[in-house]
C-alpha cells in the first residue's frame, strides 16, 4: 500500500469517529434535558424536533457527502428526509394520520422508482 492511500483511510477512520462523537453526544445532550425536565417539571424543548433531527441531520450528512463524490444524492436519502419532515409534522403539529398515510405511499412509489432512477 502506498503512504497516500494510508493516510486517506487514516482520516476517514477519524472521520467516521468524529462523527460518532457528534452523533453520541447529540444523544447524550438529549437525555440529560430529559432528565432536567423531567426533575424540575420544565418544558425545555420540542421532544419531537430534537429525536427527528438527529436521523435528519445524519441523512443531511449522507446526502451532502453522495452530492460531493457523485454529484447526486440518492432519492431514497430525500425521501427518507421528507419522512421525517410528515413525522415530525403528524406528531408535533397534529397533522392527521389521514393526510399522512397517503403521502407515505406516495414516498413507496418513489422508492420503487429509484430503482431505474439511477
């Protein structure tokens, strides 16, 4: 092996660590405002927003690190992320299951398109 190819799988080992850093202590931030608001009885924030946006955030990360190798991000990312967005929406806004059943089979329809997509 060459020492470019070693130091290029060095730093996406560091890469992948630092965002398992950011990604556990996301977490963990989560679960101490939960345990401060469940101790003091305080509404700190939108339980909802903060549990979506951390998968959201990982998503918005993939998709922004496909559009830089590939020049496109998958269609599945992007539906993914819209997922989250109805999710968030049906449980934070009280948007009716009825309207977001059907959005959902609409984000079915777009997976079996992103088969021949590509």
């Amino acid at each position: 092996m060459t020492d470019k190819f070693i130091k290029e799988e060095k730093g996406k080992l560091w890469e992948n660590r630092a965002m398992t850093v950011v990604i556990a202590g996301a977490i963990i931030l989560m679960g101490l405002g939960g345990v401060v608001s469940n101790a003091f009885n305080v509404q700190l924030f939108d339980w909802w927003f903060i549990t979506l946006a951390i998968p959201f955030g990982f998503l918005a990360i993939v998709a922004f690190r496909s559009y830089q190798d590939s020049g496109r991000v998958s269609m599945a990312v992007l539906v993914g992320m819209a997922s989250l967005i109805v999710l968030y929406a049906v449980f934070s806004l009280g948007l009716s299951w009825a309207v977001a059943a059907p959005i959902y089979i609409i984000f079915g329809g777009l997976f079996v398109l992103e088969s021949i997509w590509k």
